[in-house]
C-alpha cells in the first residue's frame, strides 16, 4: 500500500474539526487488522475485550499485560494505515503513575503501537500526565468502564443522575487539559455525550453513548456477529458470521466424511507439483 497516509492523533483532531466522525474497531490478531486496515478503518483498539471474546473469561480483568502486548503485536504487523491503540489492561496503571509510565512504555517499545488507553477521569489524572510527560498518546474512558464493574454491580447505562454526570463533565475537560487525544465514552445518556462532545476540542469516541460522538467503536466479534449471546441496544450487527462458520465447518465436515473432500483436483499426484 504504497503512498497510503497513516492515521494520528492530529488527523483525528482534524476529523472533529471537520465533523467528519471517526470510524474505530477492535482488533486482536495480524490477519483481523491487516482486513480492517484495508477496509478503511481510521483507528484499530487492541482492546481488554480480548479477555472476554479472545480468551472466554467472564470480565476484562483477567488479561495480563503480557497478553495484551501479545495481541498488539499481532495487530501493528497487519496494519500500514490505521491508528493503533492498545489497551492498558488492570492493575498495570492504577497503582501509581510510575508504574503506570513503565506499563506504557513497554507497550511502545515492544509493540510498535502508537497510542495506549486507560480507564477513569480524575483518578487517573497522575498516571496519564506522567505517561504524556513521555511523549506517549493517552486516550481515556469514561462512563461505563468494565475494569471497574465489580465496584458498579450492573452494566446498566452511566451518569444518570446529577452527581455524576457533573463528575463525568469535570473529568472529561480535566483529561483534556493535561493532553489527552481522545475520550471514549461509554453507555452514557445521549444528551450527556452530545453536551460533553461539544464542550471538548479533542474528538470523542462514542459506544452506547448515541450517535453525537465525534466517532464510534464496536468490538469487531460483535459487529461481525461472531458473538451471538450479547445483546445490548447499541450492538450492530453487520454479518452473521456465527452462522456462516457453523455452516461451513457442518459443510466441511459432511464433505470429510463422504470423502468429497479432498477430490482428485485438490491433491498431489506427481513428485515435485506443487
């Protein structure tokens, strides 16, 4: 892909300025970037939700950053266009913004990503100043945020009452003032999301937030339909490919079993064919 300009953190200011929303989708593995990349996409989360989609466990806590350096991996070498941003997963910045700046640093140098992404507002306002004072593109999360679900009890929709939508006001302009690119927001109220996009100079990224946000973001497992027991509203399926690759691997199966598969086309029979 010869001549093909790469995605930053300026050209999507550029696209808020321009009103011209930001299209972002998980990713986890070289050949799912390397198709998304060609697709167009403007940016590529290597997102937490590998924990749940990749590796089946019931929240995001459990992905190490190891793992989470794996994945980025994976994606930066199928990507030539996209912006790359990875999760830091938990427990890998809470503690202290040293800890934090060390995180993100093995995140840059290991994976060649161009941006990391923390969860919280003003508690985590140590951590993202200190990893920005690096040279290190921070975007943050605001509204619903699944590390913290153990503390909320509920993936119920965020920032309904006063309190803390005035927190969640507070916490976005502070994440802007101390330099970071981007906010994704989470399952929040539309109005609250259109409010906080307008108030903001640095783009927003909505998810369950409506489609007031200066962009969006989907998980690719459900924007693809390969997730078939999550349901929630702001969920758009855009393939069934849960039923496709049941069909095929049944197809593939029938076809072993009668010995269709492989037919006389589809093997070898002399030395040195290839």
């Amino acid at each position: 892909m010869e001549g093909v300009r790469r995605v930053t953190t300026q050209t999507l200011r550029q696209m808020k300025a321009a009103g011209t929303p930001i299209a972002m989708l998980t990713a986890y593995d070289y050949t799912m970037a390397r198709i998304l990349d060609r697709a167009g996409i403007d940016a590529i989360l290597v997102g937490d939700s590998a924990s749940n989609v990749i590796a089946g466990h019931e929240t995001t806590l459990p992905i190490t950053l190891e793992q989470m350096i794996y994945h980025a991996q994976c994606v930066v070498r199928g990507v030539t266009r996209a912006l790359v941003i990875v999760d830091l997963p938990f427990g890998t910045y809470q503690g202290n913004s040293k800890e934090a700046l060390a995180s993100s640093i093995r995140v840059m140098k290991e994976t060649g990503a161009h941006a990391i992404k923390l969860e919280g507002g003003t508690a985590v306002l140590p951590a993202a100043e200190r990893i920005l004072q690096a040279g290190i593109p921070v975007m943050c999360h605001l509204g619903l945020t699944p590390q913290s679900i153990y503390k909320f009890g509920t993936y119920k929709v965020r920032a309904q009452d006063k309190e803390e939508s005035d927190q969640l006001r507070k916490d976005a302009l502070e994440l802007e003032r101390v330099g970071c690119f981007a906010i994704v927001l989470e399952k929040i109220p539309t109005p609250l999301a259109a409010e906080v996009s307008a108030s903001l100079t640095i783009p927003t990224i909505g998810i369950g937030a409506g489609n007031v946000c200066d962009g969006q973001v989907l998980v690719i497992h459900d924007a693809l339909g390969l997730t078939t027991d999550f349901h929630p509203r702001f969920v758009r399926h855009y393939a069934k490919l849960s039923e496709l690759t049941s069909k095929a691997v049944k197809d593939y199966v029938r076809d072993v079993r009668t010995r269709d598969f492989p037919t006389a086309e589809e093997s070898y029979w002399v030395d040195g064919e290839s």
